[in-house]
C-alpha cells in the first residue's frame, strides 16, 4: 500500500530505487552518568578515538575532493580542526579529570554546549556549524564507546538512502551511481546534507518527520527533490518513471543556459546574475555556473572561523584573491556583520534582551574603529587588483551610512598618502535590511553608490516575526504585497539617484520571486551558485512587459495566496 509524505525539496531530481534505511545504533542511550577512577586511561581512550576519527576525515577529504572538488572537500579540513580544538578537548579533559565523568559523557557535555550555541543564531549558514559540531564529536563517542561507524561508500545497489538526518560525513561518501536519492526526517535546504547533495546532484528530500517510522528496507521509494514530495511503494511507478524522464531533459536544457547571456524573451539585457560566497574557495563555484559577478561575500567568515580578529595583511589576502579569480566582474564583499546570533570566541558582547536588535553589524564596527579600520584597509588595498563593492550591513540611518562612508574614504586617504594603491572602480553601498532604510531608500540613494536587500531580515523586521520561530514561521511571506511595496520603494529610490540595486537574500534565487522581481526593476539577483542557470532560464522565457503588468497586479492584491496564483499562471509558460 502505498503512503504519501511532503518535506522540504532540498535538491533537485527524481529517484525511484529500492530503500536502504539507515539505523545506527543510538548512542544516547549507551552514554551513562558512570564516574571514573581512572583519568589518565580514560584520556588515553579520548586520544585513541580522536587518532581513529583523525584518519577518517582525512580518508574523506580525499572522496570528497574527487566527487566533489576542492571547495566542498574543505568542509572535513574543518572537521579536522573542529575535532582537534584545543578549548573543546581542554574541557572535555577538565571534566574527566576534575568531575571524574567518563570519556563519552564528557565528550557529549562539551559537544552540546558548542552544538547549541550554533543552533540559536538566526543566520543559517552559522546555524550549520552545528550539524559540523554534532558530526564530529559523533564519530568520536562512538569510537570511545568501541562503536561501528557506518561505511556508505560500500553500498552497491541501486537505492534511496531513508534516514532520520544524514552528515556531511556519510553524505560524501554516497556514490551517485548507486545512490539514486535520500530522503530524512530532519534538515531544510540550507544544511550540510542538502549543500552536498546539489554538489553530488543526487535528488534529496528532508524534513519528513515520519518517513523512517513508515519504511522498511527493500520498500520502493519514489521522491521528488524539487516539490518535496515522497511516495513510498507508489501506485503509479510508471509516473514516476516518466517524471524522472522529464527531468533529465530539463537538466540538458538548463546546462546550455551556464554560458548564455542574461536576456529576457524580449531582448532586455538589464538584469545581472551573481553568487554569493562565504570563502575565496566557493567562487569557483559562481564562475563555472555562469555567474557575471559577486553580490555577497560574507566577510564574517574570515572572523568566526578565527581565534582572533583577522589582521589586514590576512584579510587583505582573502579579499585580493576573490577579486582577481573575477578578472574584471565586481566583486561586493558585506563588513563585518556579527552580534546578534553571530558570537566569536575571542569577543564577549554586551549582555542583551534583544541582541538582534542590539548592538551588531554596522554599530558595532562604526564603534569599534581599531577594528573596522584593519577590515577597510584590507578591503581598499584589494580593490586595486579589479572591480570592488564595499557593502554596510543593518543601516538604519542616513548619519550612520554616511559615517560609515566618511570612515572609508578617510582610510583612502590614509593609505594613498603611505603610496599604496587603491582602485579606481571601488563603489560603497549598503544593505537594505531595515524596513526605514527601505521607506527612505530615495534619499540614501543620494550617498549610496549602490543597495542590496537583505531579504531575511526585511521580511522578518517587517512583520514582526522571528523567521526561525515555529510558532509564527507562517508570516515569513517573501511575496506579501507589503514586502513587495517596500521592495518598489528600494529600487525606485535607487533609479530615482541613477543608482542600482541588487538583492542577495534567499529570495534573490526564489523561482517564484524572479517574475516578480523582473517586473519591480530589481537590477542584480545575487544567489547560491547552482541556482543560477535557473534563474536565467526563467529571465529568457518572460518578456519584461509580462513582469511588469505581474508586479502591477500584485501589488494590489491583499495576501501572499493571491501574489501566487499570478506567478503561478506565468511561470507556466516558462514549464
């Protein structure tokens, strides 16, 4: 009999195998509250494990850099330095040692408290960092407890992986010849397990909540990796089959769009498609999937994955290295945003009842110049070698913007009077994330070379709701009529000063939001690299004038359902 499930569509693809369900064996249960007599042998058990769990990663790096490439691989080059952490194995080895607690318990405390501390902060590709946390120290319990560790790489039949999560680990390891898709309970688009199975192209859905309690092995499992939906034992395999069919032809289609030109159905050459980085390693990535520039490098990065704040020269090193793999298309490199959610290890921040409101992003560098002076330096110093955008985050204020820019240029001066050479095509501008920098974007337009919206934070401020909020996860509406409004009033105000505007949010890679986008004149759409011949797929099947009349319509509309009945009757043409 077959059974029903939605999750969430984490990558693309059709699968129909038969399923292997992943059951480990829970470690929970096998950790105990046992005191010690023994340190130094429980220490030596640590050491031992970390040795095992050591040759592991490096053995996967090695998969993943040939399945995956370099870039992807560099995520267990950062599992090495997570397990080899000298102020988490400080604290496991003080609990050993001072409370007695046994190897696994201790491991498991310590690994909780990072893990947790990760997973409250709203930023989604810090909110990962996690799953790295829990993937590591995983592998090292079970190894204290004297555990298997489970090899996916032996799988040699087709099948489709059901599993309540999956690793970056054992998703590496899968062999797309034969893992034809998987399917989880937990996980969303932004997650390890997602990332690596867009790189991999295997089809995967997660989020399920129930599809491990409703299979067995040996089951048939039909998923669909961009609706989302999952049918276990389908009625109607030949649907699928021809779904699947379907698909491969579309994927042929949208490889021949990596290295066209961006052109709408009726000519318009206006619109420019980015990608958005968090290291010099992803912009591979953007240029081998067509992408014309860098709308967002997240220079945080280059902080929290640091003991200390990045000097210039070692900032002035990432950032000459993204503009000069561009040869010439701009590069738009985010100060640094952090607070809030975003916490670093060497710096406490004020206690706060509302730290996402607080004391973060641009506030905290405008009062901390020590330590935005090294980032802007590095920042100038590298525009000399191409095309940059230095861009502010969380603007609320026009002084604050123009402090911001007054600061910039007097680094300018600075560094031009040591003989040390700037760019010529050097533009400052800022996000557009607060709801009064977006209602008063035509007057910062008059200092702003350029805005980039921040759609996350737009709508989460606009509405009043915490996007990671379960309880009120239904007001998160990209395409409201209201955020459509403010989204007019930004462009507009840009156009008003002959200024552009881009938008590197979520949305900006939205299929649905690309029409709507078109028509409202939003001028560079800044996206996950894979997301790009998409994107300009869509741009080539729409006329201008179809988005426009689209946006006109929309932005009399009272709610989100009836912004998405129109996109939906215009996207058909585009099917």
């Amino acid at each position: 009999m077959s059974k029903k499930l939605t999750g969430i569509g984490a990558s693309e693809g059709v699968a129909i195998a038969k399923a292997y369900v992943l059951n480990e064996e829970p470690i929970d249960s096998l950790i105990n509250d046992k005191k010690i007599s023994d340190a130094d042998a429980e220490i030596k058990k640590v050491s031992d494990a970390m040795a095992k769990a050591k040759k592991d990663l490096e053995s996967l790096q090695i998969i993943a850099k040939e399945k995956l490439g370099e870039e992807k691989a560099a995520v267990f080059e950062a599992h090495v330095q997570i397990l080899e952490d000298p102020a988490m194995s400080d604290e496991w080895n003080a609990l050993i040692r001072d409370e007695k607690t046994n190897a696994p318990a201790a491991i498991r405390t310590v690994a909780k408290k990072y893990a947790d501390m990760f997973e409250a902060m709203d930023d989604a590709y810090f909110k990962e960092r996690a799953a790295d946390v829990k993937d590591v120290t995983e592998r090292l319990i079970r190894y204290t407890l004297g555990l298997h560790v489970i090899d996916l790489a032996t799988i040699s039949e087709e099948v489709v992986i059901v599993a309540d999560d999956l690793s970056p680990s054992q998703t590496a390891q899968l062999n797309k010849n034969f893992v034809k898709g998987f399917a989880c309970d937990m996980g969303g688009r932004t997650s390890h397990a997602a990332i690596m199975a867009r790189s991999l192209e295997i089809p995967a859905v997660l989020g399920l909540k129930e599809v491990v309690k409703n299979t067995k092995n040996d089951d048939i499992i039909a998923l669909d990796g961009q609706t989302g939906h999952v049918e276990i034992n389908p009625a109607d395999k030949a649907e699928w089959e021809k779904r699947a069919e379907n698909f491969k032809k579309e994927q042929e289609e949208l490889k021949l769009y990596i290295n066209k030109p961006t052109v709408t159905e009726d000519g318009f050459k206006g619109f420019v498609l980015e990608g958005n980085i968090g290291s010099p390693k992803d912009v591979d990535a953007v240029l081998e999937n067509g992408g014309e520039a860098i709308g967002l490098f997240r220079s945080e990065f280059l902080y929290m994955d640091n003991d200390h704040f990045p000097t210039e020269e070692e900032q002035f090193t990432s950032y000459k290295a993204v503009v000069e793999k561009m040869k010439g298309k701009i590069t738009i490199i985010r100060t640094l945003d952090i607070g809030g959610d975003k916490k670093l290890s060497y710096f406490e921040f004020p206690h706060e009842l509302n730290p996402f409101l607080g004391y973060r992003a641009i506030r905290f560098t405008l009062d901390r110049k020590d330590i935005f002076r090294d980032q802007i330096r590095a920042l100038l110093r590298a525009s000399a070698f191409g095309p940059l955008g230095i861009m502010f985050p969380m603007i609320a204020t026009i002084d604050e913007f123009k402090a911001a820019k007054d600061f910039t240029l007097e680094c300018k001066a600075e560094l031009e009077k040591e003989g040390v050479a700037v760019g010529k095509d050097l533009q400052i501008g800022m996000m557009v994330e607060i709801p009064a920098a977006a209602v008063n974007a035509d007057n910062f337009a008059k200092y702003a070379d350029f805005f980039s919206v921040g759609t996350n934070d737009l709508i989460q401020y606009s509405m009043a709701a915490d996007r990671m909020s379960e309880n009120v996860t239904y007001l998160y509406q990209p395409y409201n009529p209201s955020i459509l409004r403010l989204l007019k009033s930004t462009i507009d105000g840009a156009h008003k000063h002959k200024r552009w505007a881009g938008m590197c949010g979520e949305m900006a890679g939205d299929v649905k939001a690309i029409p709507l986008l078109m028509g409202l004149g939003l001028d560079a759409f800044s996206m996950s690299a894979t997301s790009i011949p998409r994107a300009r797929s869509i741009m080539a099947k729409l006329t201008l004038k179809e988005t426009q009349d689209l946006v006109a319509k929309a932005l009399e509309c009272d709610n989100t359902e009836e912004v998405l009945v129109l996109v939906d009757k215009l996207l058909e043409k585009t099917l």
